[in-house]
C-alpha cells in the first residue's frame, strides 16, 4: 500500500478519518488519526454546542472558537500529522468556519453536503492548504473541477467519493436513488480518475468513502482503483473518539436492521440509526425547540417547523442521550463489537506493511 499524497502532505498511510459532525469527530480523535500515520479530520458541523464556549446566544461564535481549539488539540497531540477539517457547504458559517480552520493550521479541507464552487477564492489566502470535495457522481466532480479550473486555475487536490448506499451522515443522492442496486461505487472512482486525466493530464487521488470497514474492503478499494480511503463509523467505537460513551454503547448495541434512511431537515437523505426516530421530533414539540440559530442555509424545520432541529439532535446523541437523540451511523456500524483504539485500528489494517517496513529496515542496517 503507498502512501497518500494530498496536495503538499503526505500521509503514511491511505486512510482518511472521515469526519462526523456535532462532535464525534473533534481534536482528540483527530489527533490520534494523524499521529498514527493517518489524515485526522475535526468535523467543523456544530461544534460549538458542546465545547463550553456556547452559551446559548453565540451559536456561530462558538464554532468559530472551538474549531479552533480542536484544531489545537489535534496538532498537541500529533504536532507534525496532517490534520484538517470537514466543513459542510450546506453550514450558515461555511466561509467563516473554512477561514477560522486554515487560521488554525487545518491542513486539508474537505467539503461535502453541497458543491463547493468558491472553496478556492475563500482560501486563495493560503494555497498550500489542500482543498476536498467530496462528490457522488462523475457530474458532481466535473462541475467542481471545471470551475476551479475556470475561475481560479486550480483543481481539487484530491476528491472523496461518497457512496450513498452505505455511509453515513448526509448523503448526496436522492432518497429515491438509494439501495436500490444501481450505484457503482467503483465505476463513479475510476470516472473521475479518468476524468482528470483525460481532461486535465492530471493524476488526482480519488479516495472511496462508505462500507469501508476491514483490511479487506481497504483492499478491496484500492485493486478497485482508489488511491485510499476514508472512513468514519469504524472510528466511534475507539476510546479516543470525541463522542460520550452512551453514543458509542449504541454502535455496539444496534442491529444491521437498525440502520436505515431518514429525511434530513437540511432535505438532503441520512443515514442514521432508525429506532428513536419518533422520540426525536416529540422531544423538540415537548421542550418547545424552535429554530434559534440557523445553522443550515436551508432547513424545513427553520422554515416551517417540519422534522426536527437537526444540530441539538445531533449533540444530544454526541452528549450520550440516544434516546432522543438523532445517531447518525454508516451501514456498517453493527459490526462494531467492542470499544477498540486507533492505534488497533491502524494495526489491523496495515499491520503487516508495518512489520514488512521494520524487517526491511533491519535488513538494510545489518
Ligand atoms: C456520526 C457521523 C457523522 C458524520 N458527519 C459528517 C459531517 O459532518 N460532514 C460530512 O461531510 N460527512 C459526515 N459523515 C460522513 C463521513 O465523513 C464518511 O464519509 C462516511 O460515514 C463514510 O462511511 P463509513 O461511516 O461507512 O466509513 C458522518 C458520518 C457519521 C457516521
């Protein structure tokens, strides 16, 4: 397995730790990503709400300084990883949040639930900043590339292929579209690798997203033709995941038939797990939630109260109440059986190329 080049960085191993929103995916997990040879990625998506700097009035504020904070934790905990941030294009403070991470030494920035056209001209400030879209289709990818090309002469330094019938979180596809047998993960990976060439001449890392589990489907993806990874339910059920215990106790509780689809107020599907649902939207009618913050640009319940509030959903679940909170997972999430490390994780998954590297060294020394 080589390593993955993303633009100026080079990560040891193929592997990005996808981001999660409301917290899961904060410094700590983050950290600990990167300083075992991976791409650590602190989820930009609510942040705030549970970082001690909100105080119920500074929503955007809030996120502002605890992307920040995250962002230091991270690099204290691996001062030379590669450590970037996920910021929903879909977010109020999408351009604040972007500027704010690069201000803090975000590496990478990746960029999904929407298409970030103008990504480029918000960090022209700071190019060597690598810069990840992440995209279902070879249409989405295109339009991406075509107009950074355009408009800024630059292209993606890598692209996430998100694939709609197994990861988690918000999916770029239509609710219609999903499970139903005719998405080609694969095909959409090697279209846009070919894409940039043909059009292009140039070699772009396509990284595979969703249902990415064990050294097999990492295996799996790269003789598929992915240049990595990115994976995220893999990572709650870690003792250095940012989510309470009661949010990772649910992986391990949950059932394959658990999992399942829902309708996101920010009208993009999710996957997530399914058996509270009902709880969830009665909370917000019994505690009378209304919209305060307007973290979406877009969001039913904002505009008529229709679902629920989607981010104090989230950071209930990330806070431990799954009950009423919204548990957002990948398809695979059932088969976490125990609560593991980082460190196991990189071991089971690239262990041997470790050991091959040691003995290789030792034979070089001798
Ligand atoms: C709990 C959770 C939260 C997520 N939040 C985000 C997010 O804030 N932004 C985003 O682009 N993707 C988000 N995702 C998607 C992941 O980054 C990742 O691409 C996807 O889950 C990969 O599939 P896997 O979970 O099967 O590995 C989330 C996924 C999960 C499980």
């Amino acid at each position: 397995m080589k390593p993955l080049r993303i633009g100026k960085y080079v990560a040891k191993y193929p592997l990005i730790q996808g981001g999660m929103g409301a917290r899961i995916s904060a410094g700590n997990l983050a950290g600990h990503v990167a300083k075992n040879g991976g791409i650590g990625i602190v989820a930009a998506a609510g942040i705030g709400m549970n970082s001690g700097h909100f105080n119920g009035h500074n929503y955007f504020e809030a996120d502002l300084e605890a992307i920040k904070d995250e962002l230091r934790k991270a690099y204290a905990i691996a001062p030379d990883g590669i450590i970037g941030v996920n910021v929903m294009v879909a977010l109020s403070d999408y351009a604040q949040l972007v500027k704010a991470s690069i201000e803090a030494g975000a590496k990478v920035i990746i960029c999904g639930a929407g298409l970030p056209m103008s990504l480029p001209e918000l960090t022209a400030h700071a190019p060597d900043v690598a810069l990840v879209p992440i995209a279902s289709s070879v249409r989405a990818a295109q339009l991406i590339a075509r107009k950074w090309h355009k408009a800024y002469n630059r292209l993606p330094d890598a692209v996430v292929v998100e694939d709609p019938d197994t990861a988690g979180g918000h999916l770029g596809e239509k609710m219609e579209h999903i499970g139903t047998g005719q998405y080609d993960q694969y095909a959409t990976v090697r279209g846009i690798k070919e894409f940039f060439r043909s059009e292009f001449n140039a070699d772009i890392p396509i990284i595979a997203a969703g249902g990415i589990w064990d050294r097999a489907d990492l295996e799996h993806a790269l003789a598929e033709g992915a240049d990595g990874v990115q994976m995220a339910s893999r990572f709650v059920c870690t003792e250095e995941c940012d989510a309470e215990d009661g949010f990772k106790q649910r992986y391990l509780d949950c059932t394959k038939e658990d999992i399942g689809l829902i309708m996101s107020p920010a009208g993009l599907p999710g996957r997530a797990i399914l058996s509270n649902q009902d709880n969830i939207r009665q909370h917000d009618l019994d505690y009378g939630i209304t919209c305060n913050q307007a973290c979406l640009k877009k969001c039913s319940y904002k505009e008529t109260g229709e679902r629920f509030c989607i981010v104090t959903a989230l950071d209930r679940a990330q806070r431990g109440d799954v009950e009423t909170g919204l548990v957002f997972c990948g398809s695979n999430a059932w088969k976490a059986d125990r609560i593991t490390t980082v460190h196991e994780i990189f071991e089971e998954l690239f262990g041997e190329q470790k050991k091959a590297a040691a003995t290789e060294e030792l034979k070089q020394a001798a």
